[in-house]
C-alpha cells in the first residue's frame, strides 16, 4: 500500500492489510507511520481509528519526513479530520513550507495555490527550477497547474514528461488533452493509449478514474 494510492481491496483484505502495516508503523520509521496513518484515514474500522490516524500524520511529520509533512498539512487545512479553524490552517501551511524547504514537490503545488498570494510565484518558481533539473514529478505538478489554468501550451511539455515517466494524472491528462485537442490535433488513437495507461495505474486520482471510464464509454469503438 501507497500513501498516494486508492487501493481497491476486501474486507478480508483490509484486515490482512492492517496487521502488515501495524508491525511496519511500531518500527517508528517516517515511512511505516505514514502508511498506517494514511490507511486509518481512509479504512477506519471504529472510532478512534481517524483520531489515531491524525496523531500518526503528525508523529511522522515530526520526525522530519517531507511526504508527511505534505499529508499532515491536508488534514490539517481541510478540515476533515480535525476542526476547520484557522489555526489549524496556518499550522498546514507551516508544515508545507517545512517540507518545500527539502525541496519536496507535492508541496511547492501546494503553496502555489494556498500560500498568501504575494508568495506563490516564488513556490512556482522553485517547481519550475525542478523540473529544468529534471525532476519529473515537478512536471507532474506543473502538468497539473496549468491544465487547471488552461494555459495548455505551457502544460504541454510537462504533461508528456511526466506522463512518460508513469504519473497516473498526468497520463489521464495527456488523454483527455488528446482527446479534447489541447496541446495538437484531436487523437482519438492517442487518447485512448494514455486512458489505457492512466486506467491501469493504481494510484489513478478516483476523479480522474472516473473522468478516464467516461472517455473510455466515448472513445468504445475507435480503437
């Protein structure tokens, strides 16, 4: 299991799940916390197991691991897990601000779209800086701001890029990109190689699984 994956498994499954991830969390690695924390969040079995889940984001994210630093901030600028204020929210952004600083793309995403206004270009900026390295997940990032923007000429080359290097959204864009003629001519043949990929990936966004069968329903018969 994948802290940034929807896993698709039985009850039987979950329960087999929960042990393997239980012994990896009582290790007190970055990693085992966070995977334990982010299967409670979303496979509660009772009552306590979310307000349990929120305790491991933070132990994590204390323990200086960006990746959690980026998940604890989510619950705690949602709202979902622990109350909506805007404590809450500041000590988000602080936690994203802490994990930008290791350079951690997830989070510069973020802060471009949640940091005070004057201050998201800088993260931009800085995901930008990444991908020229060649950092492909900051082109997932990129890929994904600006398709949000429309601004589909600067989006295509981060789109390609990171789809070729497996980014499940990133391919689902290139598909429906295709298929909408964003960044070339309308392709139904490209469109339904890139829904092909994104719809065999596991950690396919579950709106955009949903978007990727829609095409799937218009493109039946192209192929």
């Amino acid at each position: 299991l994948n802290a940034e994956q929807q896993v698709y498994v039985t009850t039987r499954d979950l329960a087999k799940a929960r042990a393997t991830l239980e012994k990896a969390a009582s290790y007190q690695t970055p990693s085992g916390l966070l995977e334990l924390a982010y299967f409670l969040h979303h496979n509660p079995a009772g009552p306590g197991d979310q307000a349990r889940a929120v305790e491991l984001y933070k132990a994590a994210a204390d323990l200086g691991f960006a990746k959690a630093r980026a998940h604890y901030a989510t619950v705690l600028m949602t709202g979902r897990l622990v109350p909506a204020t805007q404590a809450n929210y500041d000590a988000g952004l602080a936690q994203l601000r802490l994990a930008a600083e290791t350079g951690y793309p997830h989070a510069l995403f973020s802060l471009s779209i949640a940091d005070a206004p004057e201050r998201r270009a800088t993260w931009r900026t800085r995901l930008q800086t990444l991908a020229d390295s060649g950092d492909a997940a900051a082109d997932h990032w990129l890929c994904t701001l600006n398709v949000q923007d429309k601004q589909y000429e600067q989006a295509a080359k981060h789109c390609s890029t990171a789809a070729t290097a497996g980014f499940a959204d990133s391919q689902a864009y290139m598909a429906l990109a295709a298929d909408g003629g964003w960044f070339a001519p309308r392709s139904s043949r490209d469109a339904l190689h890139w829904m092909r990929q994104a719809l065999s990936r596991s950690d396919l966004d579950p709106g955009m699984r949903a978007r990727m069968q829609s095409l799937q329903v218009a493109l039946s018969g192209k192929s």
